[in-house]
C-alpha cells in the first residue's frame, strides 16, 4: 500500500515535470507551425466563403451560405466531381492493382530487383509540373512535335489524335499520366511491405501443398492489408485534390471534360478572383476529404497480424 502512494506522489515528481516541459518546448515550433500555415487559413477560408469578395480590400457583403448553395447546384462541378470520382475508381481498380501484382512479380529474390525499384520509382521523383510538361509533348497532335502521333501516323490507316482535345479521352490520358507518376510510389510501398513478411510463414504453406496463386491469395495478400489500406487512402485523397498536372495539361478542358475539383477552385478563386466563392469551394473540398478519411479509418479499423495489433 505504501508502495503504491509512493508511486503516486512521484508522478508529479519535479522530473517528471521537467521532461514534460522538456517535450512541449520541442513540440511548440511544430505546433506553431500547424495553427499558423494550416489552422488559421482554414479558418479565413471558413470566414472568407459567407462573402462575396473579390480579395481586394475587407470582405463587407456577407452572403451566409449563398456560395454553398451555389456550388451544390453548378452543373460544372458536379462534373468536376464525379470526374474526381471516375479517377478514383480507376485508381482503386487498375493503378494500385498493377503496382501490387508488378511487385510481387519483382519480389524478393527477382536478380536486378534494386535497378527495377529505380527505374519505376524514378517518375515519382520528378516533379508534377515537369511531368505535365514533358507529356504534354508526348501527346501533342502535331507529328512532327508530339511522339505518340509520330507512331501513330506510322500504321497504314491511322491519322494523328488530338489526345487532349478529345472531350471523350481526354480524361483517360489524364489518367495514364497519373498513372505513370505514383506507380513506383505505389509499388515500393508493396515491396517494402513484401519485404516484412517472414519467410518461414511462406516456406511452410508451401510444404503443406499451398500452391503460387493460393500463397498469394491466403498468406500475402492477407499480410499487406496494412500497406494496401495506406495505398489506398493515399491514392483517394491524391485523386480528389490533383491540381498541377490538371491545370498545366488543359486546364480542365475541353468544354470541362477533365474539370476536377481543384481546377475548379483556382478558376473562381484566383483567375476570376472571386476569393468568397473559391472559399467555399475549398472548404467543400475540405469536409469531402475530412469525411472520407474518418469513415474509412473507422472502416478499416482491424488488427494488424506482423505488428500483432
């Protein structure tokens, strides 16, 4: 009994006290830093869309929710956002797919696997604009200036596509360049996973019969769940605010086709300068990406079988 007072009187021992202090003097710059650069202009944006204001001097015409109103009746960005939704979709279903079954292909014991990792890590590394940049060359509709039409107009038959300007595909070349930039991202994060599974717990499905696809299917897949569930809220949330490759590439034309979400907002907040409204486009953007991520943490809430959480 005297021990257990003992204790209780040490939990507020000046040591203790001291490296609390001690931890909350390293946190505060940090912290600073989150109110000032995050905190704050989330709130001048809340406080910013109940007004319709240009940014050129005080926000005086309070409007309420006249900007939301707005937005959730605007033909445009129901089709920014289900532009953003039909990426997702492709995300979920083709890109995180290939990247999975590319890295377990490479695998552990794939000779040149450290060249491989380089070579499709390395897109991933450029930045977004560059990435936009070079494959709004790849994808010019000129033959001369664009590669993919210069092969193209090499089949008997077959003229020169206007990629970006094809309301029907230009999306999926959006996609592709996507595609093309977070694959690596996506495929080291499974090799790295791939690479906390024990080996034994392989090498003994094998011994009891367990075939290639069956060890895939009940013992790795299994095993990645963690990996695979960060993959996929990375993927989600890249997907609902992609802006720079977006923009650069054709500015959500033609005609809107591959309007999304971001685009939509810079193009009512900072090239038509009506800042209330691009506000509330962004603090609609804020509540779509705040629901999703606590809906599905709570959905994929479960233990982890390496961590033996």
């Amino acid at each position: 009994m005297r021990k257990v007072v003992k204790s209780g009187r040490n939990s507020h021992s000046p040591r203790k006290v001291q490296d609390n202090l001690t931890v909350f003097l390293f946190l505060l710059p940090a912290f600073v830093l989150f109110l000032v650069f995050l905190v704050y202009p989330i709130v001048r944006s809340i406080y910013f869309s109940t007004f319709d204001w240009n940014g050129l001097g005080p926000a005086v015409d309070f409007i309420g929710l006249d900007n939301f109103k707005r937005i959730l009746t605007d033909k445009i960005f129901m089709k920014a956002v289900g532009n953003c939704l039909l990426i997702v979709v492709l995300s979920l279903t083709l890109q995180l797919p290939l990247s999975l079954t590319l890295a377990i292909m490479v695998g552990r014991d794939l000779p040149g696997k450290a060249f491989f990792r380089t070579i499709f890590f390395m897109p991933y590394v450029l930045s977004e604009v560059i990435t936009a940049i070079i494959w709004l060359g790849l994808f010019n509709p000129d033959p001369e200036r664009g590669f993919i039409n210069a092969l193209l107009i090499l089949i008997p038959g077959v003229k020169a596509v206007p990629f970006l300007g094809d309301t029907h595909i230009v999306l999926a070349c959006i996609f592709v360049v996507l595609t093309w930039k977070f694959f690596g991202l996506h495929m080291l994060l499974y090799m790295a996973g791939l690479q906390n599974i024990p080996r034994e717990i392989e090498e003994a499905a094998l011994i009891d019969g367990a075939n290639r696809w069956k060890l895939i299917r009940y013992i790795t897949i299994p095993l990645l769940s963690s990996t695979i569930q960060t993959t996929i809220w990375l993927s989600v949330l890249g997907s609902l605010t992609q802006f720079p490759l977006v923009w650069i590439m054709t500015k959500g034309g033609p005609v809107n086709a591959s309007e999304v979400m971001a685009t939509y907002m810079y193009r009512y907040g900072f090239v038509r300068f009506w800042l209330g409204y691009g506000s509330a486009v962004a603090v609609v953007m804020l509540l779509i990406c705040l629901v999703f991520s606590i809906a599905y943490l709570r959905l994929v809430r479960q233990p982890d079988y390496l961590g033996g959480m």
